[in-house]
C-alpha cells in the first residue's frame, strides 16, 4: 500500500499532547477508510506537524483526519521509505 507524508502548518505553536490526542482521534477513526497512521513529528514552536501513513490514496488519508478532527493538512505526498 501506497506510503503518504503530510504537513500541517498552524497558525502560532502547538504541543506534542494536544497532536497526541488528534492522532488518537485518527486511529480510531482509521480503519473505516483502510488507512494506518504509522508515526507524527511535531515541530512544536514553528506549529508544524507531519504525519505518515499508509493509504490507498491520498483523500483516504485526508477523509481520516477530516471525520477525526477536522485539522486537515496543507500538503500531502507520496514518499518511498528509504534508510
């Protein structure tokens, strides 16, 4: 299955407990969509968050978000796993 990176760029900071709850939020909401969000990095005070997940597709990934919180993200793009 296709791997996915987003980016969210928020207005001001954020902290890795409030992005710790949405992506809580994601994995319960997941599976409705065959989606897995593997992994995030949270850039607290730039307000950058980045998500990886496996999807079928990119609006999959972005559905999850959207019916899980509603925090959708500025870009989203396939990536290949490299070491």
């Amino acid at each position: 299955m296709p791997l996915f990176m987003d980016t969210h760029r928020l207005d001001g900071s954020v902290t890795v407990e409030d992005v710790a709850k949405a992506h809580l939020a994601d994995l319960q909401e997941q599976g409705r969509h065959d989606v897995s969000y593997l992994r995030y990095w949270v850039a607290e005070p730039q307000g950058i968050i980045f998500c990886l997940v496996e999807a079928p597709s990119a609006d999959a990934a972005v559905q999850v978000h959207k019916d899980a919180h509603g925090l959708l993200a500025d870009d989203i793009v396939e990536v290949k796993e490299g070491s």
